[in-house]
C-alpha cells in the first residue's frame, strides 16, 4: 500500500546575453530568476531478504539496509513503509511457531503486535496520519482496519476476506481488500461499495484517492484468465484484454495521469493513462509504485522460484538491487530538508 508525494525541480543554466544600442549608457536587461536547486531525497523499501532458513523483514533506505526488523529465528515480512518527522513506520507479519501474528514497528523496534495469534494475521498496508497510525490486514479470515491497536471489523468472517490497502484522506479513512470473490472498498470502516459482483473471483490490492475519486488496482478473472483492472470509484478505467494472466498490484495519481504497476503474462510493467509505459523484467513482480517530479519509481522483486532479487527501478531502468535474495514490498520517498 501504499503513499509520500513530493516535488522537485531541475536547475538550469540562464545565459544572457550583452547587446549593442545607440548609447553607450543603455541598462542591460535583467538576468531572469533562477529557479531552485533540485532537492536531494531519501528513499525507503521495506520488504524481506532471504540468507538462510528464515525469512527476515528489513527496511532499506537510498539502496542499503537501514534496519533489521527481525532476528532471522523466525519466517518474517514487511509489507508496508511509511515516513513522518524522521520515524519510519513498518507493517507486517512474524511467525511465532504456529501462526504468522500482524505486527508494527517503528525505526528498528517493534511497536505494538496487532494479533494475538491465535490465528494467522497479516499486516499489509499502513499510513500515518495526525500521530495515529492505520494498518490494514486481516485476522483469520476476517478483513481488518486498525487505528493505532484498535481493530474494526471490515467482514463477518463468513467468507475468507482481507484488506489489502489503506489511504487516509483528511478525516476519511479508505480502505480496499476483498471478502470472498468480491472485490471491495470501505470507508470509515463501512463498506462504500462493491466494484464486482462476485460471479467471478476478483482481487485488490492498492487504493489511492485524490478529492472525492476512489483509484483501485487489482484484477478480476474473465473465467479463464486473471484481467489487471483499475477503477476510478466504481467504474473500470483500465484493463488488460485478457488473453494473458494480468494483475494490476499499485495505483499512483498525479493531476489527471494514472500510473499503475504490475504485470502481463509473467512480465512486469507500469502503465500510464492506459498505455504501456514499461517492462522492468521478464520474470518478477512488482509491489507499489511512487512518482516523484515526474520520475516514476516501482519496488519488487526479478527472478522465479526461490532465486528472488529484491529491486527498485527508475524510470523503466534497474535503479538498485537491495539484497541476491528477497522481495520488495513497498517504497516512500522523502524530500530532505
């Protein structure tokens, strides 16, 4: 799940130039402004590496790991990361031997588990907002929104159901995952509506909202392919045309451009507006993406079977790889001050 969202701007050189008049005292004409410095950023990737029997969780920043969340005694994973006033957020799960128990860290310490696992929990998206911190995800088979340790019930437990994206717009809280084969988005914590019907099992995974317009990733199956679909409230604005297996698994929105990360047929891609704007690999997946000033950045992993790279790209291009073996799950970027 995934969200910062900031500007830069690139520094030009301003040549001007003398010129001859009738008289020699004629002022020459004011050098133009020059606009500012482009600001340095830092970016963070939580995510996993894998180096012996156990799945350890990590967070990296600018390509190197930052903290070690988990001591590799058990399988671990961080699925979200989000930075606010210099403290970076994380949300995830652990094993404790049984079961996998939701958890959240802050900086290099555990902060608070959110399941008492006696089931498996699964923390998969957070945001943090006005000193509180949501975290979506489920608990057993029951979908899940949390502020701060505080849980609400997203579904009866009734069908096997998880929230898989959380995005806190003023005081509105969204939430999207699905209950069964149908794909859904929840606001305050009731359900705002239903974006399939259930004829057809669908899946959502990132939600991302600019003034009253709810954008969904996800996909829905065509009855023998999975269709990557995005929704602009209610209504699919993008799909694939089905002839291959496709999911659409991150949306970000800048103006009236709609950019979307996934994958076709085993291919990684990123979409804008509908068209193919890049392969990042043939083999992979990828997890979240973030524009910044234009600059298009997506986390996720190049490899099959158990040889996973965890990478980030720019652009369409191999920005770095973090780990020889792991997955990336989610990225920030932070503009330094």
């Amino acid at each position: 799940m995934k969200k910062a969202f900031l500007m830069v701007a690139a520094a030009a050189a301003m040549l001007v130039t003398g010129f001859t008049a009738c008289k020699s005292n004629s002022p020459e004409p004011p050098e133009p402004p020059k606009p500012p410095l482009p600001k340095e950023i830092d970016i963070y990737v939580a995510g996993y590496t894998n180096s012996g029997a156990d799945d350890v969780a990590k967070v990296w920043k600018n390509g190197k790991e930052l903290y070690e969340l988990t001591d590799g005694s058990k399988d671990a994973l961080a699925n979200s990361v989000f930075v606010v006033g210099g403290d970076v957020y994380s949300a995830g799960y652990e094993y404790n031997g049984t079961n996998f128990v939701a958890k959240v860290w802050k900086n290099d310490k555990e902060l608070y588990k959110l399941t008492d696992g006696s089931k498996n929990a699964y923390a998969n998206s957070l945001f943090v907002a006005d000193d509180k911190v949501y975290t979506a995800g489920n608990d057993g088979k029951v979908a899940k929104l949390w502020k701060n340790k505080s849980a609400t019930d997203l579904t009866d437990g009734s069908k096997s159901a998880t929230a898989r994206s959380v995005f806190v717009a003023g005081s509105n809280v969204y939430t999207a995952g699905y209950d069964g084969k149908v794909a859904k988005v929840w606001k305050k914590g009731s359900e705002l509506f239903a974006l399939t019907d259930g004829s057809k099992y669908a899946y959502v995974s990132s939600v991302f909202v600019v003034g009253d317009d709810v954008y969904t990733a996800g996909s829905e199956s065509n009855g023998t392919k999975d269709v990557a679909k995005v929704w602009k409230n209610k209504k699919a604005i993008f799909k694939t045309d089905g002839s291959k297996n496709a999911i659409a698994r991150s949306v970000y929105v800048v103006g009236d451009d709609v950019y979307v990360a996934g994958g076709e047929g085993g291919v990684t891609k990123v979409w804008k507006n509908g068209e193919e704007l890049y392969e990042l690999a043939d083999k992979g997946s990828v997890s979240c993406i973030v524009v910044y000033n234009g600059d298009v950045y997506v986390a996720g992993f190049e490899g099959e079977g158990s040889n996973l790279e965890p990478k980030v790209w720019k652009n369409g291009k191999e920005l770095y790889s973090l780990a020889n073996k792991g997955i990336a799950q989610s990225i920030f970027i932070v503009e330094r001050k």
